[in-house]
C-alpha cells in the first residue's frame, strides 16, 4: 500500500515537471516567434528570388565574365562599339533586344547608373568598355551619369550620389527624348549607385531594383579574395546599391557629412536597416565583382563620430550647385560643386552632441513600424539639438515644433516621452 502511494506521488511530480516543460516550450516558441517578428535583422537576407541574366548559357558553360583589360583611349572605345553596332546617345541605350534577360518577373526595365567619379580616368575607360556591352545584352533601357565635383573640394561620396540622383531626375524630366509627353514625370525607374571600379564577373547578375527592398549588389570583391565572412556578410554595404525613388527617399538618401573617404556605406546600412528592419544581399556567387586598382584616397577623420545623424540629414538637407554638364557618346558627367564650410557646422554640431547629460525626451522614429525602435539610446538636451543615438532620434520638448514639418511629410513619426516609456524603449 506504501508503495503504491510512493509510486502515486512520483508520477504525480512527473506529470507536474511534464506540464511545466510543456509551458515553458510554449512560452519559447512565443517569445521567439514575437522576437523574431519584431526585431531588426542583423545578419544580410541573400536574395535568392531575383531574376537572372541567363543570356550566356547557351554560348558557354561557365558564367564567368571575361573582363577585357585593355586600356582603350574613348575614340578607340567608340570606334570598337561603332563595329558592334553599339547605339550609344549620351551614355544611354534604349534597346528592343530579345533574349532570356528579358522576364516579366521584373517591372525595373529603366535603370539609372550614378557614378560617382574624380580622377579615375583609367578606371573609367575600363568601366565604359566593359559595362557597355554587358548592359546591352540585358535588355534594358539605360543610362550612365558621371558625377564630379569640382576641382579643389572636398571629396564626399554620399553627397555626390545624392546630389546626382537629384541631377538625374531633374535632367530626365526636362529631356523630350525621355520624357515626350512633358509634365513634371520622370523617366527612370530604378536607380543604381556603382563605384567606377567594379566590375561583375558573374554573367548571371542581372542589373535590377527589388520591389520590397534595397538592395547590395558588390557582395564578394576580387580585393578581399572575395570574402564573406564577418564584416564583408554581416556589415559591408557599399560598392554598388540599387534602389526603387520610394526606396532611396524613404531614408532621406545618403548622409552628407562623410567627406573624404570612408563610412558614408555603414551609415547608409543602418538607414536601410531602420527604415526596412533588414538589409538584402545578391548570393555572394552572382554578386561577385572584380574591383580595378587604383589610389587609395584619404581617410575621413570622422569616420567614429558622425553616426549620430542618420535619416536627419541627407536628401533634404542637400545643398549644391551644377557647374557643368558634359554629354558624350559613353556617358554624361554632370559637375557639381558644394560647400564643404556648410556641412562642417552639421559635423561640428553631432560631435558635440555626443556628450550631453540625460534629460526628459521626445523620441521619434523613421519608419512607421514600432518594431524599429530600439530599447537602449542615450538621452539628450543641447540648447534644443536634435540628434539620434543608437537608431532613436531624441528631441528636447523645446524642439518639437521645428520638426513638425518633417513628420507632416512622412519623413518621420513622433512619439512622446509617455509612450517611450511605455513601449519600454
């Protein structure tokens, strides 16, 4: 009889630690399920959906682009693409070509190139005579914009693609070739930031935005043995970007205070993340690019420091003049000039941001899901300073009705220091 009542009440404390392991399960897969839900991804989604160029199939059984290193003067190029019956008019081709790169899955078929450019002239002829031809069999109409600032300024990589992705609209809507109907529509659909000194060596690549996301196109590079692996997987988000007009003013474009070289690509990463709550690769195997040598330009000296200001500044804030515009047969360079003593009140401004004492905030937020905000940020008052920490903007009370413009745009969403607290942020 003991022993039955013994056994009784271990099986009864069996059953108990039974029901507990079973809620606790169920508490896991809740709790991960809402984590997984509401936050921000760290780790690069590979876009594996996205059409392929399939052109070089039937011809070879390798993908690999044969890149052609020779250094061709910009007649010689002409004449070589004239033999081809390469139609160029200022950079741009509009072609009726078929072949399998042409797919309805994909609605981008007018594509910008923005290149920001300053004494790569090497590095340039080799571009043109690569890209050309490779742009041409995909099927799509267009263009290649030069932008160079001029002579004696600063070099600022993230200003210059803003500033020519500003140019190229305006020129867009003001050419009958492109826009015959008039009005103020612009052509392009799908614009494609690419530095002058890569190259795709995959002939899968297909040239293209992605509806839902931003997207990396210069995943792996022939400089770094075409890594991807910690920083080059997880961070690295520069080289070559593509992105729908919604997309790119969506996070205020790129940030203007990164002059010199360096970061603006990190700073543009974290804006894409914010806004997107994740940031979208090409498989490391189609976005593999082999990247020309050149000079290694001087560092920003800034890099650590200016990463408080993120979706603040950029498109809106943009300032600058056209000095020039060139158009030729391979491409059209559009010069820009801007000044840097403007931007350096921005920069000195967020560095003394930095420091400031804790105090009660309004906090708001860039995209319009809660999702994106973030639980640990500094707070922050200095004489009515807007700044951003850590992906939260924090705005003294004193400085909300200077930015209720920008919220009345949908350039951002406020909440109140009540509401922080309550989402526990």
């Amino acid at each position: 009889m003991q022993h039955n009542e013994l056994q009784h009440k271990k099986n009864k404390e069996y059953f108990i630690l039974f029901q507990k392991l079973i809620v606790l399960c169920l508490i896991f897969l809740v709790l991960n399920f809402l984590f997984t839900k509401l936050k921000i991804k760290n780790e690069p989604e590979v876009a594996t959906y996205l059409p392929r160029c399939q052109y070089f199939i039937e011809i070879k059984n390798t993908h690999k682009n044969k890149i052609n290193q020779l250094d061709l003067s910009y007649k010689e190029i002409e004449n070589n693409f004239k033999n081809q019956s390469i139609i160029l008019h200022e950079g741009r081709s509009f072609t009726n070509i078929n072949n399998h790169c042409d797919t309805n899955e994909n609605k981008f078929k007018k594509i910008a190139f923005i290149i920001p450019y300053r004494d790569r002239e090497k590095n340039l002829r080799r571009f043109l005579f690569n890209m050309h031809p490779l742009l041409i069999k995909q099927n799509i109409n267009y263009g290649i914009y030069l932008i160079e600032p001029d002579k004696d300024i600063k070099f600022n990589r993230g200003l210059i693609l803003n500033a020519g992705f500003m140019e190229v609209i305006k020129t867009s809507v003001n050419d009958r070739k492109l826009n015959s109907q008039g009005g103020s529509d612009f052509y392009w659909d799908c614009f494609i930031f690419h530095d002058v000194d890569m190259i795709p060596e995959n002939n899968l690549l297909y040239y293209t935005c992605d509806e839902k996301n931003p997207l990396h196109l210069a995943v792996t590079l022939r400089q770094n043995n075409y890594s991807f692996k910690r920083y080059w997987k997880d961070k690295y988000f520069g080289g070559i970007n593509a992105f729908s007009y919604e997309q790119f003013t969506a996070f205020n474009g790129f940030s203007n205070l990164f002059f010199d070289w360096g970061c603006e690509d990190d700073d543009l990463r974290e804006r894409v993340r914010l806004t997107y709550g994740m940031i979208v690769k090409l498989q490391p195997d189609i976005g593999r690019f082999y990247t020309d040598k050149h000079e290694i330009a001087f560092k920003n000296q800034n890099r650590g420091k200016l990463r408080m200001g993120r979706a603040l500044e950029g498109l809106s804030t943009l300032k600058y003049s056209r000095v020039a515009v060139e158009k030729r047969m391979l491409f059209t360079r559009i010069k820009i000039g801007y000044n840097f003593s403007h931007y350096s009140k921005q920069i000195l401004s967020t560095e003394q941001s930095d420091s400031s004492e804790d105090s009660e905030v309004i906090v708001c937020s860039f995209g319009s899901k809660p999702e994106l905000f973030k639980k640990s940020h500094k707070k922050n008052r200095k004489n009515g300073q807007l700044v951003l920490s850590n992906d939260i903007c924090v705005v003294d009370r004193g400085f909300r009705d200077s930015i209720k413009p920008l919220e009345n745009k949908g350039k951002m969403k406020i909440i109140s220091h009540r509401e922080s607290q309550a989402k526990n942020i």
